[in-house]
C-alpha cells in the first residue's frame, strides 16, 4: 500500500482559521484533514472552519484515533494538509501511524506554565515532552513558519533549543 500524499502537517491551537486559508491556497492541497476530538463532534465549529476552505477542498473532520485508522486508506490523488491542535495530539497520531517527518508548530497559546518561545508558540512541560518524543523517538523534524512560504517575516525559532 503506498503512503499518503501528506503535503504538510501544522500544529494550530485554532485549528482552520484564516492564516490556515492561506495555508491551503499556498499548498495546493485538495483534502485537509482536521484531526481533532472535539471538532470531529461539533458541527458548529466545523460549519466555520468550512467557511474559510475552498468549495474545492474536501474537509474531513476526524477524531484522533479515526484519522491514524484511515489514513493508509487515502488515494493518491489525495494532497492532504493534517491539523492538529496540540503536540500531545500530534504525538498520537504519529505514534498511530501517520506517516510524517517534518510538523510546522504554528500557534500555541500562551497561558500560565508556559515557556514564550515566539510570537505564537508558548510551550508548556506537556507540549515539550510531546516534542522531544516526536523529535527523539520517531525523527520528526519542526519549523515555525507562520505561513507555507515562510515569507512573512517573523523569526524563525529553533524548537529543539526548548526542548533539552
């Protein structure tokens, strides 16, 4: 069985939003994958991130667990974006067999605990010990670009710094 065509995979606490637009748009994909508990239950929340998508770009909203047992599945004429909320989520569904090398940490939010290491990326204990294992047990690389073609000016952070 051949791998999916996974085009990017992004880290984004906001899931699809309008910087995710652009995402899509740059990346030419025809399929994003929302790969998240809570969205793949909540047809409001899916109602406005469909807003944003091209009618061209199939939407798929699945759970954790429903994304790592299909995704083998894909066709190949399937460009796939994955999103994903949180490193922990990203940790399982790479442990569950999404075959990825490199996630982009797009935003996650600031809140108490959290070690600021960007502009948009605040990490937590929980979120580096999900980094370090992706990046130490599975050899999965990180950027920080906040939009695909890495043009708009925001310095680059090297993930690995807070991770050690």
């Amino acid at each position: 069985m051949a791998e999916p065509n996974i085009v990017a995979f992004r880290i984004d606490e906001r899931l699809i939003h309008g910087q995710g637009q652009m995402w899509i748009k740059a990346l030419g994909v025809n399929t994003v994958i929302v790969a998240n508990d809570a969205a793949s239950e909540d047809s409001m929340q899916q109602m406005l991130m469909k807003a944003v998508v091209p009618k061209t770009t199939a939407m798929r909203f699945f759970s954790i667990q429903h994304t790592c047992d299909v995704i083998m599945k894909a066709s190949p004429k399937q460009t796939i974006f994955i999103v994903c909320k949180t490193p922990e989520d990203a940790l399982k569904l790479v442990a569950g067999g999404v075959p990825v090398k490199e996630i982009n940490i797009g935003n996650i939010h600031r809140a108490p605990g959290k070690e600021e290491v960007s502009k948009y990326i605040a990490l937590g204990p929980e979120d580096k010990t999900a980094l370090k294992t992706l990046r130490d047990q599975y050899g999965i690389v990180f950027n920080t670009k906040t939009t695909a073609s890495g043009d708009d000016g925001s310095a680059k952070v090297d993930i690995n710094k807070y991770l050690d």
